[in-house]
C-alpha cells in the first residue's frame, strides 16, 4: 500500500510550479514573502526561482537561524515596522 504524501510536500510542489510559472512569464524577478518561514525548509527553492525571499516568523530562534545563514529574516513587528 502507498504511503499518501504529507500535506506540506504536495503544497510545496503546487506553489514551486505556480512560482516557476509565473517567473517564466515576468520580466521582473518575483519577491516572495515567507510567512512562518520555520525552519526555512523552501528558502532555497524559492531562492532559486523568484530572486529576493523574506522570511518573517514569530519564533526569535528560527529567525537567528536564518539570518546567520545570510537569509533576509525578522520578526512580524520588525517587518511591520518598516
């Protein structure tokens, strides 16, 4: 029997497809805001399609991650206060 997929995998590959589609179509590069970014898991991804990701989550400790890992990340007051 088949193990059905895990609901954020088959998000992941609607919203890569639809971002790649729209890409293909802009002659700007996309800006894609990551909403409760977590761990980050589709920073790369999105990276690679789109050009300029942000991430904002309330976690201050996810948010650390991403930034020392040179990824554009803060907090919902932080980003709302700009």
């Amino acid at each position: 029997m088949k193990t059905p997929a895990h609901y954020q995998s088959l998000e992941y590959e609607r919203v890569n497809e639809l971002l790649t589609r729209r890409a293909r179509n802009s002659a700007e590069r996309l800006r894609i805001l990551d909403f409760g970014f977590g761990r980050g898991k589709y920073f790369d991804s999105f990276s690679a399609v789109c050009g300029e990701v942000v991430g904002v989550d309330t976690n201050p400790v996810y948010v650390a991650e991403a930034v020392s890992k040179g990824i554009r990340a803060c907090s919902p007051e932080a980003f709302f206060s700009t």
